[in-house]
C-alpha cells in the first residue's frame, strides 16, 4: 500500500516536473497560436478561395525572395486552388523560363513558361547565394516549408496531439512568424522565430494586396491564406490520404462487426 503511494507521487512529481520545464521552455519560445484550418481533422478539406487567396499573396509577396518548386500545372488540382487549364496556362506564359535544351547555335536561351514547368527562382536572386549575398540569409525555397518548418509541442501537447489529429504544426508556425513582428522599432525581430531574430525584414502590411473576393485586406487574414496555401503546395495529396484513411477505419469497423458475428456463430455451434 506504502510503495503504491510513493510510486504514485514520484509519477506525479515527474509530471509535475516536466510540465514546469515546458513551461519554462514555453517562456523563452512562445508557441505560435493554434488557428482554425478548414483541412484539420479526417473531414477537413482545403478551402479552395483560401487558397487563391494565398497564392495570390505568395505571387505577389513572398516570391520576390522564395522560390516555390512546384510545377505551374499543380495549380490546377481540383482538391487545391483548383485553377482551370486555361488559366494556369497564362499564368505560366507570365514568366521568363530557362529551355532545358540549348538552341541551334548551342544557347542556352529563356522562352515564356508553360503549364509543364517549375515556377522559376525570383528574378533578383537566381541562386542562393545570391539571396544569401543580399539579405544574411538564403531564403528557404518555400515547396516543403511547411511541413519542413516545426516548433517543440511540448508536454502534455505531444501525447494530446495523437488523439486530436494535430498535425498542422508547420502551418501555424507560418501563421506566427508573419504576423510575429511584435517590436515596432525593429522590423527584424520576431516573437516566434528561434532567438527572435529573423533575416526576414516583416513582408506583410496591411492593404498591400488588394483582394478581390470581399475578404478584409489584413496581415492576419494574408498570414492565414499564405499559411494554407503553403501547405497545401507541401503534401497536395493530403485529401487523398484523408479520404483513404477514412476508408481504412470504416473497413476496419466492418471487419471488426463481421468478426464478432463469425465468432459468436462459432462457439453457438459448440455449445
Ligand atoms: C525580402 C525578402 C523576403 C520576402 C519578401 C519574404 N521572405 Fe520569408 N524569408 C526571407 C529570408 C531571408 C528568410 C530566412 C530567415 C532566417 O532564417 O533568419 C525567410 C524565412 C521565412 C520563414 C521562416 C522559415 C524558418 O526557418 O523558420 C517563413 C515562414 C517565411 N520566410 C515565409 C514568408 C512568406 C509567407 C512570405 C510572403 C508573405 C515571405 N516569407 C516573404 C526573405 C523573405
């Protein structure tokens, strides 16, 4: 009964003591506030005006520095921003691409982009070093930021998170670092960026892009709408691997039922 108890209370002081070291932690480097996606969750789905939306600020923001690796032709997928062919087609012919054959004189020549190629590197920085070179730090290419970009859970959110489906850590991180410049004074400060200092100058202000849909032009609401975006162009098949998931759970639940029926059948009969 004694060592019962002890064990209880040492659990319990191991607990206490590691929450008090997340929140510790938590001081230093504040999580980024958790925001209502619509793609959270088995039945979540991208919101295909949001996503618009975010490429709309990434096209005309964030590429100024980042690059984006994917081809123009994903635009089109019905489960994202869900753009028409014709549309992405003369989106794509708005850029400057480099052939990947050189011409009849051995030139290595640029042509208008078409659906089939990668957005190219923005026009001031062709490479990395170049980015590096100007602004202290190369700019992550930004196809896989979101799912390549993390922050500590922490305790107990590591254990919750199994249960809740949490998985759009990335994306809230997103969310933070743009809307994470809390010192007025000092554009290169950021309450959610590892140090707090960012090489990243604030990218967002309010009004600077001009949308069209009625929804408020505010650095919350491009935070959000890029978030997403970005994440969606991470794992494009996410609503795939969400609708397969829900498939697999409802096999199982039939599988379970017919099992059970099987069983009791069974041992009806040896009775
Ligand atoms: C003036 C150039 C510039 C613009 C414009 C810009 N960025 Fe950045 N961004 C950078 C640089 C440089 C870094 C690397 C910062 C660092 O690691 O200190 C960065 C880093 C980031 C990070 C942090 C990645 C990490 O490692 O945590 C995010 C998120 C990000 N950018 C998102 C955006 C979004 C979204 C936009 C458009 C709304 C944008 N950026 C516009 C230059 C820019």
């Amino acid at each position: 009964m004694m060592t019962r108890l002890k064990a209880s209370l040492l659990a319990f002081a191991v607990l206490a003591a590691s929450a008090g070291f997340a929140v510790a932690q938590e001081a230093d480097q504040p999580k980024p506030p958790e925001q209502n996606w619509s793609f959270h969750g088995v039945f979540g789905r991208f919101d295909q005006a949001q996503l618009q939306r975010g490429f709309q600020v990434y096209r005309e923001v964030c590429s100024n520095c980042h690059r984006l690796s994917i081809p123009f032709r994903t635009l089109e997928d019905q489960d994202g921003p869900g753009y028409s062919e014709a549309q992405v087609k003369a989106l794509a012919a708005t850029y400057q691409v480099t052939n990947d054959e050189p011409n009849d004189q051995g030139k290595i020549f640029q042509r208008p982009g078409t659906p089939a190629d990668t957005f190219p590197p923005p026009d001031a920085f062709p490479n990395d070093q170049a980015a590096a070179a100007a602004l202290g730090k190369a700019p992550p290419d930004m196809w896989l930021l979101a799912k390549s970009i993390k922050y500590e859970r922490g305790f107990p959110w590591f254990i919750t998170d199994v249960f809740t489906g949490y998985q759009e850590d990335g994306t809230d991180l997103i969310y933070g670092v743009l809307t994470g410049y809390t010192h007025k004074d000092d554009p290169q400060w950021n309450l959610y960026y590892p140090g707090h200092r960012i090489a990243m100058p604030m990218p967002l202000q309010d009004g600077a892009v001009k949308y069209t849909d009625g929804t408020p032009d505010t650095v919350q609401n491009y935070a959000k709408d890029v978030a997403a975006f970005l994440t969606w162009a991470a794992e494009p098949t996410m609503m795939e691997r969400k609708r397969i998931g829900f498939r697999a759970i409802v096999f199982l639940i039939v599988l379970s039922v017919l099992m059970y029926l099987v069983k009791k059948r069974i041992w009806a009969d040896a009775h």
